[in-house]
C-alpha cells in the first residue's frame, strides 16, 4: 500500500489522520481508493492538490505510476511560471 500524507485540509474527511494507506497502481487510483474509504476525500483531492511522489512534485498526478512504497505528499496546487 502507498503512504499518502494529506494536508491539513483533507484531514477532516479521516477524522484527522495525517497519514493513511490507499492502493492503486496509479495516482488516480490512490485517489479512488481513498473516495471509497473517506467519501468526499477524493473529490477534494481532484479538485486542486499536487502531489510530491517519492521526492518529486507533479502538478497532474493522475496517471502517475505509483509502487506499494511510494510515498504522496498531496499539496497546495503549484502555480506561477
């Protein structure tokens, strides 16, 4: 299972855990595991998080291939140029 770290504002929907476990092959797919477990978690997630995976940030982390030790950072959308 991938590690997936929320910020703040995502803990309401886990009954304020920080760190919870989810299982996918992607990114999305943590995504909809974690909607399943924590419902409106995902929807909240889709609507404006990047994600650092493993040290790296991803403004679109949907279809990003994750391993059962990955770690995500789900993170304020990165903007600006």
């Amino acid at each position: 299972m991938a590690t997936v770290h929320l910020m703040t504002q995502h803990r309401a929907f886990t009954g304020g855990e920080a760190v919870v476990q989810a299982n996918g092959a992607t990114v999305g797919q943590i995504i909809d595991d974690l909607e399943a477990t924590y419902p409106g978690l995902g929807r909240a997630l889709r609507a404006g998080s990047s994600a650092g995976i493993d040290g790296e940030i991803h403004a679109d982390p949907e279809y990003v291939r994750v391993g059962v030790d990955t770690e995500i950072y789900f993170l304020a959308p990165v903007v600006g140029g």
